[in-house]
C-alpha cells in the first residue's frame, strides 16, 4: 500500500515509516499538516495515517482535507479522549488508533485491517 504518514515527531514518524516498510508498503512522510496537504495535492495515497495534535492546522482539519482530496484518512494520535475520537470521525476518519495502546507492529497490523 502507498502510505502518507503525517506527524511531527521525527522519533515516531521514523518509527513507524520503517515498521510501516517492513511490511511491504511504500511510505512517504510530512512533518506538518501543511506539507501533508501540499503532498495530497500532488499525489494520491492508499492511506493518510495523521496525527492530531500537531503545530499549525488542528488534527480534524487535516482529517477533512485528506477526506476532501479522496483519500482515506487514519488516526494515529495520543489524543484519546471520546470527544477526540468523535471529531475525527466526523471529519471522515475510518479509523482511531491511540498510539499508547499499541505496539508499533500492531499500529500497522490495524491500519492493514481498516484498509481491506
């Protein structure tokens, strides 16, 4: 699957890029929802896998945008309140991962499940 991966947390982005590669997809990353929108634009995506909580445009934001462009769209936050949630699927969000309940291989392992 050809994967954008939006968060800007160098440590975690890379993380998850390389898990998200060891399983065979092709990963592309943004640092900001701004570039992740600018990429969007440029080129379409199996999957946008975006964090909530980001400096700049606000995580349901982003959601929207991605949703807009014809993309599916992923969350992949520490954000686990219900309103949190909430607002993201109301934004068009198929999926609502908490990053603190999962291990990085099973993150992939959920997001592969949301995509079939």
């Amino acid at each position: 699957m050809k994967i954008l991966l939006v968060d800007d947390d160098a440590f975690l982005r890379d993380m998850y890029a390389t898990k998200f590669t060891e399983s065979g997809d092709k990963v592309s990353v943004a640092k900001s929802g701004e570039e992740a929108l600018h990429m969007i634009k440029e080129e379409s995506y199996d999957a946008v896998i975006v964090d909530m909580v980001m400096p700049g445009i606000t995580g349901s934001y982003l959601v929207k945008e991605v949703v807009d462009n014809k993309n599916i769209c992923i969350v992949l936050s520490n954000q686990g309140e219900q309103t949190d949630i909430d607002a993201a699927k109301r934004a068009g969000a198929v999926g609502y991962i908490i990053k603190a309940d999962s291990i990085p291989s099973e993150v992939v392992k959920k997001v592969h499940t949301l995509l079939k």
